[in-house]
C-alpha cells in the first residue's frame, strides 16, 4: 500500500487534495469514465487523465475496463483499487456488537453480527470493546498494515470531529478516539449510531439518487439522521438529530434524559415494551402474557417475533406507535421538505404493521403539497444498518473534505 498520498492529504499539498477529491468522487459513484470524472472536478480531460495515471500506479485506482455502449468508441471506466486499503466498522448494541471489515472499493470482506457483549458505561465493558475488536482484526487474512481506519458507533451525545464520546465511555479528559488508539493501535474515529445507519443507507442501501434524506432509527430509542444536499448534518458539535428527546406530551413518564414527556416516552421501542407491560398486567392477551406474569425478560425481538406471528395485542401496541411517530415526522416533513423519509432501526422489522400507520399520520398531519415530496421507506440494510453504516463512515472519514 502506498501510503505517500495519506502522508501528502496530511500536509494538504494541492495535488494530493484534488486526488482525496476523485477518491471522494468513486467513494459516492462508483465508478465512471475520465469525460464524467473531468465535468464533475472541473478540471481538463488531459490533467484528469494525467492524475488518473498517476492514481493507478499507486494503486489507489483500477482500471475497469471497457463502458458498453451502442455504437462509437468504448471509453475506459475507473474506480477504486479494492486492494488499496481496508476499514473496520463497530456497531456497539445493548447487549451485542456487529463488526465488519470492508475493502478500499467498499465491499464488505467480513461480518460478524452479534457478538455478545454487555454495554455498561465502566472501564471494563471498554475494554472487552477492544479485546472483541483485537480477537476481529487477528483473525482476518488481508496484511494488517493497510486497516486504514476504525470508526466506532456509540450511542448519545458523540462529537466525531473532536472524538469526544459524552453519553458512555466518558471518563476523563482523553477524547475517546484517542484512548481507544491507545488501546488498538490503528487509527479510531467514533459517530453517533444513528448518523451510522443513515450513512449505511445513503451510500450502500435504499438510497439512489435522493440528496434530502431523514432517517429515522426507531429502535429502543428514538432518533434521527439527517442528510442534507448530500452532506450528514451533525450541528456544530454533533448532537443534532435527538428527535426522541423533544417534549410531546403532557405526561409523568420519566425519559432516560431526566425530563418528562419526550416523545421517546410514547413513541419508541422501549415505549411499546412499557405498554404490553401494564396491558398484559391489566388482563389484556398476548402470545407473551404468559412469560410476562411469570416474571420473565422480554426483549424488543420477541414482541417484534410476536407481531409478525400476527399476536393482535402486539400489533396494536406497533399501530399506536407508528400512529404517534407519523403525526410527529408530519413535522419533521414540513420543516426539511426531505426527498426521503426511511424508516429504520429494530422496530423497523415489523415492514407494514409500523409503516401503513406511519405512513396515515404523516398524510393527515403534514402539509399536502409538502408531503407529496416525500417517498416514505423501508430501511433496505435493516440489522446490518449501523455496521455497514460504520464501516463506510470509517474509508469517508480519512478522505473527507473539511
Ligand atoms: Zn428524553
């Protein structure tokens, strides 16, 4: 691996910036001829194919061969190297953590979901972080000198730019990247895991060609990612997107933020799991009534197994959540105008029971002339959202412009 053009990106020299500029380019389209790649960067078809040469002698560019067209001349289509480079995505869970690794072209070499891990905000669940990551990058069989990046999904209030993680991990002065850079020794970068999933969307799932987007991780929680004219919105320290934490209702349901009424209260995973709680409590029936009364755990999976066993409590409770979620990203849509509304996260994978609802509220409560924007989606990468997500922030992050 050539690793002069990372070392020149660094000290910002104008060549090595206009080629971070074409990787950036195949890193969203793929792949495309020099005529299109010379219109994108407005640079002459003689200076782009000199930079071009260059790009595949270090390796960083492949040729792919021949465009088909009808008729004329063929014109050579380029794009990344996949052998350039490698980067690692950590999706952190509740109870588990999903890694992948994918190659400088962004195709996924490995995955592993589900790795049990217990996430608690101590030293020791930092460290078991890392042995599962060292165990992850031991195993893989691509020369270990060319990992070019990890980035780490964390929920709460993470800054990526300066790596500081504020929710978990927060134990002293070091930013978090830093201390985990310490720990690996490769390069950390850490982001919100919701912004994670909703990049994972927008370069490698139901994403086409939409540059509005809102993602919603419906999950536990409750949040959003937003992309804007192409760009991941973060704020100015990387805390937009709390959508779960806005104050919706009038009630005494206690948020995990500290305050009342946050629409995370009635209009999330952990919402829904209160509900058939009290119902079942109350006498109400459900294919989980009886594990509930006899005092056992029931996890966000099992009542999303429960709907799509069609247990009509279950649906219910899915149907009022969907209700109350769409009358509020109704609101979403009248502020961003978005192009596109996915819908995602765990809760996600009950497909029509979360969506018609969703999809009702939003055509009651949002402007008409608004909405009529909007395409209202399933998430495509589903549970591997936040991995894939993760390992496609970790390749953006070392080529991205500031
Ligand atoms: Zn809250």
């Amino acid at each position: 691996m050539n690793k002069i053009l990372l070392q020149e990106i660094e000290k910002g020299t104008k060549n090595a910036m206009i080629k971070k500029k074409i990787i950036n380019y195949y890193i969203k389209n793929v792949s495309s001829t020099i005529t299109e790649l010379s219109k994108e960067i407005d640079l002459s078809i003689p200076t782009v194919t000199k930079l071009i040469t260059e790009m595949c002698e270090e390796n960083y560019i492949d040729d792919y061969g021949k465009l088909e067209t009808t008729g004329g001349r063929y014109p050579n289509l380029y794009g990344l190297n996949p052998k350039s480079g490698y980067f690692i995505g950590v999706d952190i869970k509740q109870f588990s953590i999903n890694i992948g690794i994918i190659n400088f072209k962004g195709e996924m070499v490995d995955i592993e979901m589900g790795i049990p891990y217990l996430l608690e905000n101590t030293h020791k669940a930092l460290d078991n972080l890392c042995e599962i990551i060292s165990r992850f990058i031991e195993k893989q069989t691509v020369d270990k000198k060319k990992i070019l990046n990890i980035d780490i999904n964390i929920s709460g209030r993470v800054n990526p730019e300066s790596g500081y993680s504020y929710s978990i991990f927060y134990f002293n002065e070091i930013p978090l990247s830093d201390i985990l850079f310490e720990k690996l020794r490769y390069k950390v970068t850490i982001d919100n895991d919701t912004r994670a999933m909703t990049y994972g969307e927008y370069i490698a799932g139901c994403v086409t060609n939409e540059k509005d987007i809102i993602f919603v991780n419906l999950s536990w929680g409750l949040a959003i990612g937003i992309i804007i004219d192409g760009k991941i919105y973060t704020g100015k320290s990387g805390f937009s997107g709390e959508f779960g934490h806005v104050k919706t209702y009038d009630n005494e349901i206690l948020c995990h933020c500290g305050k009342k009424g946050c629409l995370e209260t009635e209009a999330s995973g952990s919402a829904m799991h209160r509900r058939l709680y009290e119902l079942v409590k109350e006498g109400a029936s459900s294919l989980l009534s009886k594990r509930i009364l006899n005092g056992e755990k029931i996890t966000l999976d099992d009542i999303i197994e429960a709907v799509n066993k069609e247990d009509v409590l279950c649906i219910d409770l899915v149907e009022e959540i969907g209700q109350k979620l769409g009358s509020q990203i109704a609101g979403l849509i009248n502020i961003f105008n978005p192009e596109m509304v996915i819908i995602g996260g765990t809760v996600s994978a009950t497909g029509d029971y979360i969506m018609q609802p969703i999809k009702t509220a939003i055509k009651k409560y949002s402007l008409n002339l608004v909405n009529k924007d909007s395409n209202i989606v399933l998430s495509k990468l589903k549970d591997k959202a936040g991995v894939i997500g993760a390992c496609m922030l970790a390749r953006s992050k070392v080529f991205e412009d500031n």
